[in-house]
C-alpha cells in the first residue's frame, strides 16, 4: 500500500501544477475568461487522461501477474513427482494462490486510489 502512495504521487502533483497553472492563467484581464475555461478543460481532459492510463496500468499488470501465476500453478500440477515431493507442490500453490489474492487486493486498492484522486 505504501509504495502504491508513493507511485501515484507523481500523478497528484502534476494535477496540482496543473491545476494552478490554470489558475495563474486566470488572474489576467476579464477578457481572458474564456481562455481560461479552455485552460481548464484542458487540464481537467489531461487528468482524465492520466487517470485511465494508470488505470488501464494496473489492468495490465494483474493480468500479467494472474497469468504467471497460473502457468506456474498448471506446470505444478502437471510435474510428475513422487508422493514425497507433492507435498512440496501442494504448499507452492497453496502459496500461489495466496500471492494471487494478494495481487488482485493490490490492484483493487489501486483502482480505489485513482477513483478517489478523480473526486
């Protein structure tokens, strides 16, 4: 959770300049208003933008992570080993499937960070 605040960090503070660009650009005459509207939809399309892609970020990365996951849990079952060794196999995916819990937990906290950066 820490390095997920850590990450999405680099978002938040460029919305910030972003957004206080816009209102610098603000403090000019009355006749710039529309200007500033623009500014502002602008920054508001780029967060937006900013937003999906971290989004579809993490998207990316719990499939790939399932996937691996998966493939390592099937070449597993698959292995032909003795009685004595399956043992061994059955506690690997024990711990598979407990590092694919984690991974989409993680990925749900993102999702929840980036829905609440867009509030």
């Amino acid at each position: 959770m820490k390095k997920l605040k850590h990450r999405s960090a680099p978002i938040v503070v460029i919305l910030a300049l972003a957004a206080g660009g816009a209102v610098w650009i603000g403090c000019g005459d009355d006749n710039d208003s529309d200007s500033v509207s623009d500014q502002i939809n602008s920054v508001t399309n780029q967060a937006e933008d900013l937003k999906n892609r971290a989004s579809d970020a993490v998207d990316n990365a719990q499939t790939r992570a399932n996937d691996a996951i998966d493939t390592a849990k099937k070449e597993l079952n698959e292995a032909d080993v003795s009685d004595e060794t399956q043992n061994k196999v059955d506690k690997a995916t024990r711990k598979l499937d407990q590092a694919q819990d984690k991974v989409n937990e993680a990925a749900e906290q993102a999702k929840e960070q980036l829905d609440d950066s867009g509030n």
